[in-house]
C-alpha cells in the first residue's frame, strides 16, 4: 500500500464528463489499497476568465482581490470532483488551501509556500477518504487567501507530497510526459523517460510550462519522485529524478522558448562607471527581475545597454526606467515586446565545448538574428524576433539530434 498524490491540470478537469474520469482513476487506485490524495487545477480557461473579470473593473487591480478571486477556481473544482468520487461510490471530501493550512508568504499573486500542516489531509485518508485539495491557493499568516502564481497546482502537489511524505507525486496533464520541446508546437518532439531535477528546472524557468519552476526546486529540495503523465491514457510518462551518470551523456535534453519577457534598450548614455549600478539598482528596488543583460562595447564616449524584463511588469517599469534613464544622461529608451527567448538545456553541457556555437550557428543558417545571449553551465539562450520562435526551436531540436531516437548525444 502506498500514499500517492495525483494532481490534475485545468484541462484534465476541464468538464464533468473529465472530472468523472479522475475520480475513476483516484478509486483505481484506492481498489489497489493506496491512500489517495488529489490536487485539483481550475476548469480550463477559468482563471484566465477570473483574472479578465478583475481587469475589466480596473487596469491595476489590487492584488489581495485578485487571489480572493483566483483561487475560486480551484474550489470549484475541488468540490465538483470529490461529488464525482462520491458518485462513483467512493468516499471523498474537498480541502481549501486554509483547510489544509497551506501557509505562505504574503506575496499575493505569486506566494510562496512556507509550511503545510498535513493533519487535516490525514485525518481524511484515515477515515478512508479520499482528499481532494485545492491547487494554486495558501493562507498568510494574517488568515489572507493567497495563490502560488500561474501553474501553482503543480507546487501545491509537490509541496503537499513533501509534507505528507507521499510514495510518489504523479502530475496528470493534456501531454504524455516532458518532451524534448513543446509538443504542440514541434512534431518531431520526443517524450523523455527521465529527466534530472537540474534538467527539468531549467526547462522550467525557460519556459516549458508543463511543470511550475517551484515544484521542481521542491521536488529536488525534499527528494520527491514525480511522474508527469497523461491524463488521457494509462502510457508511463516522465520520471524526474536526481542526477544519473547516463543523463550526462545527452548534451542537450530540451529545447524551451519563452514569450513573456520584453527587451529595454537604453541608449547614449555616458561612459561612466555609474551607469549600470544606478540603472539596475532602480529597477531592483521596485522588484523587477532583469533576465538577459548586454552593454555594448564603447568606441567613443556613449554605450548602450539591453536588457529584459517580464511583459507583466513592463508597464509598472516604464516611468522609472525612464527616469533613472534621464538621470544617467542616457539620450533615448527603447522597448520592444515582440521578442522570444529560446534556450537549450542539458547536462552533458559540462563536458562538451563548442555548444553555444553550434546553437548560433544552427539560427544563422535559419537566418535567425540573435539580439542577446546568455549562459549558464547546463543552458545557452539566445533573444531573437518572436516571428521566429517555431523557426527556431524546430531548427536547434532536429539540429541537436532530438528527434532522434538516440538524443543530442
Ligand atoms: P496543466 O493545465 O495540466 O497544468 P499546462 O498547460 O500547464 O498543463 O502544461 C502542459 C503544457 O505544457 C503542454 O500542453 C505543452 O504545450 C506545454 N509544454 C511546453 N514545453 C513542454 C515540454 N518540454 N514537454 C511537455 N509539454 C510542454
Ligand atoms: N489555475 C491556475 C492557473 O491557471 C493554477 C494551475 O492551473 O496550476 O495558473
Ligand atoms: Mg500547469
């Protein structure tokens, strides 16, 4: 008998018809004799239409309202789903993120976890329920419904897996597993049967959004053995898992893109050592995270410098990045969102020279300007026009060998 966390993304409980589904599978494998605990998403499409609705009443809605809002979605979900367990004969009852005590932080919008106390989650298993806990949604301290910032579900399982020392933590979703890049815009795309904890959290925060960046750094953290699967068929998915000596052998493992970054480019301003430390000192005290930075060579007394920030603090960083602007003496400040980062990850990247330069020159070929790079030691990514983001990642998956059935080695 084990203890299994089985969460489900908002497309898995996307209609009722979906959710009598999950409710199959959580008593299939009660039958087998395992404790279950499920973590709901949203109904597709629904948080998006509850943020909409906050937008519609003002451009900048604050941010406590908006998480009272988000996290309805899930309760929905949670309640119509464990009324669908016990439709199909099962025993279930549904826990709200307070319910739980699902502590967190007080960064409404984007929270993160601090402490859950499992007592609740097993009291129900111990009356031979099944749990059905909300995804996304926490608590602060000060008794305020918080969420965990967008694809949150997936940290509410890990983290509650953590917590309850689950046996496994199966994240069911509309794809089979990871892949080697995003499915649904690559056809050559391969599933991969394992992946590091290293690996995928790159490919996170590049990107791939099949799993919350947070849950992977939970799942490394406490050691938790995740499985992303389908929740469409029974087929075996990914496993992600520490470091294996033959995960080395790949060099590249996955190819992410990312739309949601804008780039800034501050022009003229004046050759002194000063320059950067005010500039990014200003855009880190209002908490914006800069990502790629370039600051051009200077020749004469002028140098520019290229950086990005996230889309969604873009209008907030405006004013200020054009007034820090003004202040350095910069002479001009440009912006342009129509930009796509794309990235390649793998570990064997340690040991294998000449990867970035491939990279470039697989986009040359395509014709493909690169306006940034940056590296780290298991990824390379590179800043291009979003007009070429299938382009792109197309040309680097087939040129690194991924649509092969050996893969990037
Ligand atoms: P859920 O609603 O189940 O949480 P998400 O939409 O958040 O599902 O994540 C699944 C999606 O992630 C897939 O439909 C796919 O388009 C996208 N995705 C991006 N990169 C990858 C990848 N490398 N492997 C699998 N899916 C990926
Ligand atoms: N419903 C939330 C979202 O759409 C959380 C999740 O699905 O994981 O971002
Ligand atoms: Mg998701």
């Amino acid at each position: 008998m084990a203890l299994v966390v089985q969460k489900f993304g908002g497309t898995s409980v996307g209609s009722i018809d979906r959710m009598r589904n999950v409710a199959r599978r959580a008593l299939r494998a009660r039958a087998q004799g395992h404790d279950v605990v499920l973590i709901v998403s949203a109904m597709s499409g629904e948080t998006n239409r509850l943020l909409g609705l906050a937008h519609e009443v003002t451009g900048v809605p604050d941010a406590r309202e908006m998480d009272v809002i988000a996290a309805t979605g899930e309760q929905v979900s949670a309640a119509l789903v464990a009324m669908a367990v016990q439709a199909e004969g099962g025993q279930a009852r549904s826990l709200l993120g307070h319910q739980v005590k699902i502590l967190t932080d007080d960064a409404f919008t984007k929270a993160r976890i601090r402490a859950i106390d499992g007592s609740m989650i097993r009291e129900t298993l111990a009356e031979g329920k099944i749990a059905v806990v909300a995804g996304f949604q926490g608590v602060d301290a000060g008794g305020n419904i918080t969420t965990l910032g967008r694809g949150g579900s997936d940290t509410s399982a890990v983290a509650v897996a953590a917590a309850i020392n689950a046996d496994v933590c199966e994240i069911y979703t509309d794809v089979d597993g990871v892949y080697t890049t995003d499915p649904n815009i690559c056809s050559s795309a391969r599933k991969i049967s394992r992946i590091s904890y290293e690996e995928m959290l790159e490919l996170a925060s590049l990107g791939a959004k099949v799993l919350q960046i947070r849950s992977v750094e939970l799942a490394m953290k406490y050691g938790v053995a995740v499985h992303v699967r389908s929740s469409f068929s029974d087929v075996e998915g990914t496993w992600v898992v520490a470091e294996e000596k033959s995960l080395e052998d790949v060099v590249v493992a996955g190819v992410a893109y990312d739309k949601n970054d804008a780039r800034v480019h501050v022009m003229g301003a004046p050759d002194q050592a000063n320059v950067v430390a005010d500039l990014f000192g200003a855009i880190a005290d209002r908490n914006i995270s800069v990502d790629m930075i370039i600051q051009s060579a200077t020749t004469g007394p002028e140098r520019a410098v290229t950086f990005t920030v996230p889309k969604s603090d873009l209008t907030r960083a405006r004013p200020f990045i054009e007034e820090v602007a003004k202040r350095i003496g910069a002479t001009e400040v440009r912006y342009d969102e129509d930009v796509v980062k794309v990235s390649i990850v793998g570990l064997g990247m340690r040991s294998h020279a000449g990867v970035a330069a491939k990279m470039f020159r697989l986009l040359a070929n395509e014709g493909i300007n690169i306006q940034a790079i940056s590296t780290s030691e298991i990824k390379v990514s590179c800043l291009i026009h979003a007009k070429y983001t299938e382009l792109a990642v197309r040309a680097l998956h087939d040129g690194f060998g991924l649509a092969n059935e050996a893969g990037g080695k």
